[in-house]
C-alpha cells in the first residue's frame, strides 16, 4: 500500500514513518522544500507541498511514484509544543494548510484522508471523555486543532473525499521534543534539584507503539466511516505518580524531585482522560505497551533514535 504522511518529520510522524516502512508500505512524505536533503540520506519518498498545491499535474515532476497513493494521514500541526506560539503559523499550519491539502487530494487520485485531533479538545466533565462529549478547548492550539478538523471533514464530503479522525491524548515516547515531560527529566537526571508542578494533573497516557499500531489497524480495516475515535489507554494517572514510575525505571533518587516549584499553567485542565472503547471494538485494538515498558523502552533508546 501507498501512504502519504504529512508531518512526518514530528514526533508522531517519524514513529509513524519507521514503523509503516519495517511493515512493507510504501511511504511518502509531504514536506517543505528546506526538509529536502535530510529525507533524500533516509533514502523516503517525498513530494514538496509547493508542487503539491502550485503544480496542475505534478505526475510531470514525479513520474508514476505518485500513482494509487491510496490514503493520507494528515499528522502535520503547529502549536503542540508549547514553545510555539505564533498565532499566525498556527492559523496558517493548522487549518489553512489542512484545506489546502484536502482541496488538492485529487491531484494524487487519493480520496482517503486519516486526520488526527487532540483529546484537549474536549471540555473537561471529570469523567472519561467519549466522541459524543462536547468540545470546549480551552488553548490556542487545541481551538485551531479543532477547528482544522470540523472545516477538514466539511471540505472533505464536498470533495468527495472519505475521511477518520483519530483523537490523541497524552503521547510518550521516542522522538519526543526534548521540552516535554519525559525528555526533559532524562536530559535533567543527574542535577540534584528538579522541579515540578504539584503534579495533581489526571492524565491518560500511552506509549507510541500504540499509537503507531492505531494508524495501521484503520489502513488495514480500510473503515473510513467519516467519524472521529479517541485513541488512548482509557487508564488515568496523575503527573505526580507518572514521574515517580519514570524515575524508578531511570534510577533518579526520588529526593531529587522538587514537586510544587512550578506553578499550574493558567486554565490548565486537572482531569483528561478518554474513553477508547469505540475504537478499540471497531478496530479489535488494544493497548500492548505498560507505562512501565513504554518508559524503560524510551530511555533505552534516548538520544539513539534514528532522524528523518
């Protein structure tokens, strides 16, 4: 099978990306024209976004490569990381740059697009968050998030394009930006003072194997149904006992760890955590990774991940 990824230089992307091509899939990556060099030493296929929207018949550029890509999965944002505050980038990546690729699918005979939206998007009940919740995000990111994904689908029925969004919530795993929870204490396991919130947060995490081995039971079921499924553990924890459980598989002396030396962010949700049973019944998926092996996997394999 033929699978075109945007974002498949991020954190889910490349997971995404290694994991497909070990299956046997044949992989194309969207990108931007300065990603060039580094996608041609990985020997991938790629198709610059510039051809793809500029370009009439970019099977003159690229020959019959492009032929029966059979589905998209749309993993490109902007915003996530919390460093990226741009307000305009976010508008333009996240739901400008979303249409875009939906009004020009046609140009590669696809007509299957797997897009991906955030389980913050959801308005915070201190219950398990199902599909049939109400949306209320409460941050930039997760309003763009969510607004690329209504327009996306919108555009997509006019377009005669089959669509599945797949909902997100708390990802770990390698490649992880190095700002985010996990990395960040790797990088700070030796200082003798490490900070953090209280850590009451409830969260629901999973290990990104999981997420990966999501994506490929939709290419596998071909079920494009044009409806939206959380992805997740369904399990909750809080942030206080996951670094806890992180710091024993590392062998961080638990005194090292300063809880309340950050305070809260502003509207920071205290409970998210999904109910998965819709996709996991639909897609027979079930989480394979523990928080504990997830962990001891990503810190063996910190700082040896190969780069896109």
């Amino acid at each position: 099978m033929k699978v075109l990824i945007t974002g498949g230089t991020g954190f889910i992307g490349k997971n995404l990306v290694y994991y497909l091509k070990d299956k046997g899939y044949e992989v194309f990556l969207l990108i931007q024209e300065h990603e060039i060099e580094k996608i041609k030493e990985k020997n991938i296929n790629a198709i610059l976004w510039k051809d793809l929207l500029e370009k009439n018949n970019i099977e003159d550029i690229y020959g019959n490569a492009i032929n029966k890509i059979e589905v998209t999965i749309h993993l490109a944002s902007y915003g996530v990381n919390s460093l990226e505050k741009d307000l305009d980038k976010m508008l333009n990546v996240n739901i400008n740059l979303s249409l875009k690729l939906v009004e020009n699918l046609y140009k590669l005979n696809c007509n299957k697009i797997i897009l991906t939206g955030s389980g913050f998007e959801y308005k915070c009940n201190g219950k398990k968050l199902t599909e049939e919740d109400l949306l209320y995000p409460n941050t930039l990111y997760s309003a763009a998030k969510s607004s690329s994904i209504a327009l996306a689908q919108s555009l997509a029925k006019i377009k005669n394009i089959k669509t599945i969004t797949l909902r997100l919530f708390n990802i770990f795993g390698e490649h992880e930006n190095k700002n985010r929870l996990l990395p960040s204490l790797f990088l700070n396991k030796d200082k003798n003072n490490i900070p953090f919130t209280f850590g009451e947060q409830i969260r629901d995490f999973l290990y990104i194997r999981d997420v990966v081995s999501a994506y490929e039971k939709v290419l596998l079921k071909d079920t494009f149904d044009d409806e939206v499924y959380n992805v997740c553990s369904s399990k909750e924890i809080n942030i206080h006992d996951f670094i806890i459980l992180a710091t024993e598989k590392i062998g961080i002396p638990i005194k090292n760890l300063k809880f309340g030396e950050i305070p809260y962010r502003e509207g920071e949700p205290m409970y998210i955590v999904g109910e998965n049973r819709k996709f996991s019944e639909k897609f027979n998926w079930k989480q394979e990774y523990s928080l504990s092996k997830g962990i001891e996997l990503m810190y063996k394999n910190y700082g040896e991940e190969n780069e896109i």
